[in-house]
C-alpha cells in the first residue's frame, strides 16, 4: 500500500515533546484514545461512548506494562474532557494543542483508537497501528486507509446498520447501541500485537 508524506515542523515537535513531557508520556510508548469527533450534532453519534473508551484504557495498562494511554481532544471535544477526570496510573489527558502539535504527538504514538474520525486518518497515514471504531458510519467508505489501520465494529449488526446518510443519522432511536456494545475484548487483544513484529502486519 502506498504511503502518504504529511509535513511536521520543527515548532510542531517542540510543542509536542512538551505536551508529552508535561504528562509523563514517552514516544513510542503511549497509545492515543480519541473517542471525539469533529462537526455538528449529527456527528456525536459516532463518537467512543466514555465509559467504553475508559474501560478499555484500563485494559490496556492493566495488560501492557509499556503503555501509557493519551486521551486527545481537539476544538470540538471539549465538552468530553470532564468525563476524563480521575484517571487510572499511566493515563493522561491531551488538549489544547494545535493541529500540527496534534500531528506531532500522534507520529510519536505506538498507536491509536479512535472513532471514525479526521485524526485516525492521519495516523494511518503516518504509519501507526490504528484501529478504528465502527458504529453507524460505513468502514467501507470512510475508514482510515493504511497497512496498518483496522476496523472494529459491533459482532453482529444491528438491522439500522449503517444509518450514515440516511434519516437515523444523529437521530438514534437505540441508544446508539452499535457504539455502546463494541467488542472490548477484541480492541485490547489487536492492542496487545503493537510493537511485536511477529503479528504486526507488514509495513
């Protein structure tokens, strides 16, 4: 698969080896969680439930004693960051930063999860283990595109899969249910093959 060049700074990395040092978070060592998404109402339905996106951070730490977790947020996440307070032992919250420190912080990840969003693109495309979330969007349209980047979605669709483009978008009637009853299990698992080049997929 083809690989795509995005640009980083000089003041981009300056800015974000601060932010990183600023929560303890060594390069290469924190998995990025970015249950946000950027747009309108209609976009919220897309976004990682707080208590999934949590649950799994806790999985992860608990399993990877190399990992740290950074929950990112950009201009329209605001709102998520108070359901982030008291995290667990090697978490931290990220914000505030520009789109390029953004950059920055995410090519110094040894991954992402994300919903099906702007930033899982740009980490697919700098070549980090992605996985992205799948609810009521359609992967096959709208997924990150990269060797390294996944989707995981609900196991077994619900029969108003996918509502994107058609009248349920941001009105569910369900809870958002696809997004609430994600396989956790299966997230932490394709987490745990990061940084083994025995199951990594190639490069």
């Amino acid at each position: 698969l083809p690989r795509f060049c995005i640009p980083i700074n000089e003041h981009a990395i300056h800015d974000a080896t601060e932010a990183l040092a600023r929560e303890s978070l060594s390069p290469g060592r924190f998995v990025v969680v970015h249950p946000g998404s950027s747009g309108g109402p209609k976009q919220k339905d897309k976004r990682i439930p707080v208590d999934v996106a949590r649950r799994v951070a806790d999985a992860i730490v608990g399993s990877r004693e190399d990992f740290s977790i950074a929950f990112i947020f950009g201009p329209d996440d605001v709102a998520l960051i108070p359901h982030f307070q008291g995290l667990g032992p090697r978490q931290a919250v990220v914000s505030d930063c520009s789109l390029p420190t953004t950059v920055a912080v995410l090519a110094q990840a040894a991954g992402f999860i994300g919903s099906d969003s702007g930033l899982g693109h740009i980490a697919a495309a700098l070549d980090v283990p992605t996985i992205t979330l799948i609810g009521p969007t359609i992967p096959t349209e709208t997924a990150p595109y990269g060797a390294k980047a996944t989707t995981i979605k609900r196991l077994e669709d619900l029969d108003c899969q996918p509502c994107w483009f058609g009248p349920l978008q941001g009105r569910c009637p369900h809870g958002i249910r696809c997004m609430h009853e994600l396989p956790e299990a299966d997230i932490v698992a394709a987490v745990m093959t990061w940084g083994d080049p025995a199951k990594e997929p190639p490069a």
